[in-house]
C-alpha cells in the first residue's frame, strides 16, 4: 500500500472511526480516481443479510472526499469543503467485497481554481459507482461538494 493510502487509512481510524471499524479502506488513489473497498461482514450489515446502506455511504463518500482533500492539500491553501447533498441509488444487494470507484478527479481542479481567483465559494458534484466482486453495480452516488477559502 502506498504512502497517501496508507495515510488515509490512519485518518479514518482517528477521525471516521465508525467507518474504520465497519472495514472501510482506501484501496488506491491519483489525481483523478480513488477507489474504496468494503467487505459485507456481521458489523456492517442490516436485518437482511446485505450491507447497511449507511456503510455503502460511507464507502461512496470517502471515494470521493478523499480525492478533495488531496486535492485541497496539493493546493497548499486553507480550504475548506463540506457535502451539501448526495443522492443514491440501490440496484442490488451488497454483499461480499464491494468496491466504490470514483473517477471525477478532474472536477475539484477546476473548483479550486475557480475559488483561488474569485475568492467565492463553488459546488461540484462528484459520483461513486459501487461493484461486488463479479463486477455488478450494486450502487451508485452522488455527492455535491462546496469549498470555500478558510477565513
């Protein structure tokens, strides 16, 4: 596991540690993609056998925050980001190792950049398609995320 991967893992630990001990990881990141994996296991699942929805968020959500706070950190400017709304879709029971991907890097450049030079807070949106282990679509979701320059 590489350095960032690695650092994100213990970052979940101290600061998510409800995500930490339901078996979210951070399986790879770039500039452009992140990929998360969770594992359906009896801490993380609901009254019929598959993950808990609240999990599979978590999973999603982390796939692509963990893509803004590189970002943000590259940037080496005091930002700061927050989800406004998310959306989400179930297309099939969760269980086994489910993998959510994100592959919207691209996007938080252009916000940071954008808020860099007008000093005004933007949006983006982001999305995290969520696959077990023969590679259906279990899931997919969507985040809305603000950044705005700390004052």
């Amino acid at each position: 596991m590489k350095k960032m991967e690695r650092k994100l893992n213990l970052f979940l630990f101290y600061k998510l540690p409800s995500a930490f001990w339901c078996g979210v990881r951070v399986q790879s990141i770039t500039s452009t993609a992140c990929t998360v994996r969770v594992k359906h296991s009896w801490i993380n699942q609901n009254p019929f056998k598959s993950m808990y929805f609240a999990v599979q968020a978590m999973a999603a959500e982390l796939s692509t925050g963990a893509l803004v706070i590189m970002k943000i950190k590259e940037s080496k400017k005091p930002i700061s980001m927050l989800v406004a709304q998310n959306k989400s879709v179930f297309t099939k029971k969760a269980t086994g190792k489910i993998t959510f991907s994100c592959f919207d890097g691209s996007n938080i450049d252009n916000a940071i950049q954008k808020t860099l030079q007008t000093g005004e807070g933007q949006t983006f949106w982001m999305q995290s398609i969520g696959v077990n282990e023969q590679g259906q679509q279990v899931a997919v979701f969507d985040f809305e995320w603000t950044i705005k320059l700390k004052q």
